[in-house]
C-alpha cells in the first residue's frame, strides 16, 4: 500500500540525522571534545561525512525551493543551527506527496484519497 498515512523511517532518516548534526557538531568543535584538530579533520570524522550523506540524500530528495533550510557541513561548524528536523522532514513529507499525485502508475481513486487526506479537518 502506498501513501504518506504512515511515516517512512527510510524517508524522514536523512532529515533526522542531519538536523542533529545541525544542532551538534559547533558544541563539539566549541568544546574541542575533539582535541585541537582543524576543521578539515573534523569533516573527515564519521559523523561529519555521515552528515555529509545525509545532506547529500536529502538535496536529491527534494526540489530546489525546499532545500533553503540546508547548509554545508562545514558551516555546521561555525554556529548551531537549531530547529532544522521539523521544516525539513514537513518538505520531504510535501515532496513525496506531489510525486505520488504526479506518478502515472498512482490511479485516480488513490490520488483522490491523499488529496482528501489533506484537507480540512483531516
């Protein structure tokens, strides 16, 4: 069955993983848990290129216009970014949406029941 009723952790993952990368990787840099390595080693740590797929997978999940919320790994470093999951995870949810009412193979009664799933009081 498809649908969005029923959240995809394959979908919303890259979203999650990537807003805690988001909001983590300045505290480790700013409290050197790390030691005193520049930032070219930090990028080359597992979580950071692990972020760094995350952001790459998200970029291809979704349209240009909703890629606003997403910045390189290595600006990650320079500040907190706080607050990312939530927006992103609505625009892949949003993405996914316009490609099932666009996909040939989703039958009109299947389009009609997503588009009346979003409406008013559902």
């Amino acid at each position: 069955m498809r649908g969005l009723g029923i959240v995809n952790l394959a979908s919303t993952a890259p979203a999650a993983f990537y807003s805690c990368a988001a909001a983590t990787l300045f505290s480790l840099r700013a409290r050197q848990l790390c030691g005193d390595l520049p930032d070219s080693v930090l990028l080359q740590q597992p979580y950071a290129t692990a972020a760094k797929a995350a952001q790459d997978r998200l970029c291809a999940m979704l349209p240009c216009d909703a890629r606003a919320p997403i910045v390189p790994v290595q600006e990650m470093l320079l500040a907190t970014r706080p607050g990312l999951q939530s927006p992103l995870t609505h625009a892949v949810h949003k993405a996914a949406y316009h490609n099932l009412l666009q996909d040939p193979a989703t039958n009109q009664r299947d389009k009609a029941r997503l588009r009346s799933c979003v409406g008013p009081g559902a």
